[in-house]
C-alpha cells in the first residue's frame, strides 16, 4: 500500500550513511529507476502511516493489529466447510437426479 502525503516545500537534510550501505542502495534504486531522495521519503512516509495506524487502532480498541500481506490472508482465514467438495456433492446429486 503506497501512501501518499500532500506535497509541501521539500527541505534538504544531511545523513551520516555506512559507505558500502549507500552503494549498494545507489545501484538497487538505478536498477529500478528512481532516486535516493524518493526511497527515504518513502520510508518517512511508511513511518509517519505506521504511527497513524497504531493511533487509529488505539482509538478504536483494536489493540494491536498485525500487518498483512495478501499471501496471510487466506492463511488467517477460519477453517470451514471445503467449497470444492460441496460442489462436488451438488454435481454428483443433480447427476443423480437428472441423470448425465
């Protein structure tokens, strides 16, 4: 989920960055056509949403919520009854019945 937050004046920063880390960042980012200046924004950005959900969440009484990829999702999802083997059992009983 990519959030976006209301363009303002950009201000420039200096950070203090492992040489090595910096490299290997510099090539990822060329690699996929962006810039340095977008992917620390990026994380910004993802910090600030964090902070917000952890409110939201507070407000609400949901406790903690665990962050979700759409690969947990059906993994998080109750165990019930097999879809395929009730469409099974409906076929097989309509062939029953009508024959064929």
């Amino acid at each position: 989920m990519e959030v976006r937050f209301p363009r303002m004046a950009k201000k420039k920063v200096t950070l203090s960055i492992d040489e090595d880390l910096l490299s290997e960042v510099k090539k990822l980012v060329a690699l996929e056509g962006g810039n340095l200046s977008r992917v620390v924004e990026e994380y910004f950005e993802g910090l600030v949403f964090e902070r917000w959900i952890h409110e939201l969440c507070a407000s609400l009484d949901l406790g903690e919520l665990e962050p979700t990829s759409e690969l947990d999702v059906p993994l998080s999802r109750p165990r019930g009854l097999n879809a395929a083997e009730i469409v099974r059992e409906l076929r097989e009983g309509r062939t029953k019945e009508y024959g064929s």
